[in-house]
C-alpha cells in the first residue's frame, strides 16, 4: 500500500505547498537563482501535488497550457519511491483528458532515463538552463 497519495492541486489553494516543495528542490537543493524558479504563468497551469499519509507536500508538478509538464520536484528523502512516477502519470492523464495530442519536458540531463522509462524521447541537442544540462523530450498521447 503506497504511503502517499497524489491529486490535483488548486493554485490559489495550494500555492504555498507549491512554493516550499520547488524551493527546497531547485533553490536550496540544486542551486537555481529564486527569480528563474519563479515565473508568472503558474496560475494558468495544471497542478499535482503528493503528499504523505499525514498531508504533508512530498512532490509537484505542473502542466503548462502548451503542453509542456514542468517544475516536477520531489523531496531527496522521498525520491526512489514511486512518487515521481505518480505525478508524472498523473500529469500526462491530465494532458491526455485535455485533448493533447503530445507532452514535452525539459528535463535535467539526469533524469532523462526517468523520463525514457515513461515513453518518451530526447528531441534536440543538450543546452543549458540555469546552469543545469537539460534536454528537451517528448511523448506522443
């Protein structure tokens, strides 16, 4: 039996947990600039949210209204667990219920055979997003 759950998150709701989960991952964890985790488009995106048997913010993910699955974070403790896996279903069965026809990720060059795992593909060469490797994938729905 899984020790967490994972569901649609309401940004006016949910915004903190939102903010301390890529906080502690892409700010403190790996080092990018808050102004470059930061962006304007949140409240117009899709939200998944994992939290632990006692609600507390264990993973995110969000799914901009191009198509494109982001800001997917999971806390260090929590990795290995099966809780990426979930919000990534989670967030191309919501691409898939909203019509898209394919999904795309940047993802950080490390994690791209998590992102293999799940069907998709590398498009395009490496390049470089706050001084991380990433590469661009794709999954046709």
């Amino acid at each position: 039996m899984a020790d967490f759950g994972v569901r649609l998150a309401v940004w006016a709701v949910d915004e903190s947990k939102l903010r301390m989960l890529r906080h502690a991952v892409f700010v403190l964890e790996q080092g990018v600039p808050e102004e470059i985790e930061r962006d304007d488009i949140d409240k117009d995106c899709s939200h998944v949210i994992a939290e632990d048997s006692s609600g507390s913010a264990i993973g995110c993910g969000r799914l901009l209204p191009d198509g494109h699955i982001g800001r997917m974070s999971v806390l260090r403790e929590w990795r290995g667990r099966g809780v990426g896996t979930a919000l990534l279903g989670r967030l191309i069965a919501l691409a898939t219920e909203g019509g898209y026809r394919r999904v795309m990720a940047n993802a950080q060059e490390h994690a791209c055979s998590f992102y293999q795992r799940h069907g998709f593909t590398a498009v395009g060469e490496p390049f470089s997003e706050a001084g991380i490797v990433h590469r661009a994938m794709g999954r046709a729905l």
